[in-house]
C-alpha cells in the first residue's frame, strides 16, 4: 500500500482507532484464552497523549475519502521508544501498511534520538513471532504476567 500515509491521531479517529484495534486483535481472544491488552487501552487518552499515528489508506471508490487501515502507539522512553501497539485492519494485512508503520516507529525513534525500540508479543501470537525477527528485532526476554506469557523483542538502530 503505497499510498497510505501517516499522522498523528485526532480525537475524531478515536472510533477508528478502536475498531482497527479490535478487528487486529479479536482474532487472538479464542487463541491465547483472554482479551488483548490493546484491547482494554483508553485509546481516547492515548490520542490525547500524542503517542497514536494512524496510517491512512484512500479509498478504492476514488472519492478522496481515507480510511484508518493501520497504526501505532508509541511512548518515548529514556533510553528506548517503546512500541505500545501496532494494529493493522484484517483487509489490509499483507499490503505493506505494518511495515510502513515499524518504519515511521524507527524514524521517530531516530528523531527523538533514541537508540533502540523495544515491544512485546503475546507468545501465542506467532505470527508477529516469526515477522519481527524478520525485520531485525531480536527476542531478549520471554516473562509471564498475570495470564500473559510474552515475548520481549528489541531492535537497535544504527
């Protein structure tokens, strides 16, 4: 998806925010036994924050309109950015808008002058298990909380 393009959440994306979030993750509920933490976020007071960027798709009907067909939750650490959520729209998987999304995260890294990122994956979603490493994040640490078995990831920038 070439044409999409990212911005910084506006409380009226809110909605959107929410639904790309529970059409990602809703998948995962029957899978791993409990609702995703993304799931449960007050994505209200994360837009608010400026910590939401949505990638915004045109539309296929050429009116002009754009959808939210992605986007990412970001927190700038000290020493790293962290990568809260990233959350695709099930109709737009596989067309590039994930990786446009980890490729904003790592320029904003870098222009908050920050060295690394660091996320976590439910160990049951092995999906984002096998595209992370891909993608030069290395797994350093796998921690249960509560009923969440996770896998911490984290990818240096040069």
């Amino acid at each position: 998806m070439t044409h999409a393009r990212i911005r910084p959440a506006a409380p009226a994306d809110v909605p959107a925010v929410k639904a790309v979030i529970d059409a990602a993750f809703g998948p995962y509920v029957a899978r791993i036994g409990v609702v995703p933490v993304p799931m449960e976020a007050d994505h209200a007071a994360n837009v608010a924050a400026g910590r939401v960027f949505v990638a915004e798709a045109p539309d296929d009907e050429g009116t002009g309109s754009a959808e939210v067909a992605g986007l990412v939750v970001l927190e700038p650490r000290a020493d790293h950015l962290y990568l809260d959520v990233v959350a695709v729209r099930p109709d737009a998987q596989g067309t590039g808008v994930g990786r446009l999304l980890l490729e904003f995260a790592e320029d904003r890294a870098r222009a908050l002058g920050l060295p690394e990122i660091r996320l976590y994956t439910n160990a049951m979603m092995w999906e984002n298990r096998k595209i992370y490493p891909k993608l030069g994040y290395e797994a350093v640490e796998r921690r249960v909380s509560g009923p969440y078995d996770r896998i911490h990831y984290r990818k240096r920038l040069h």
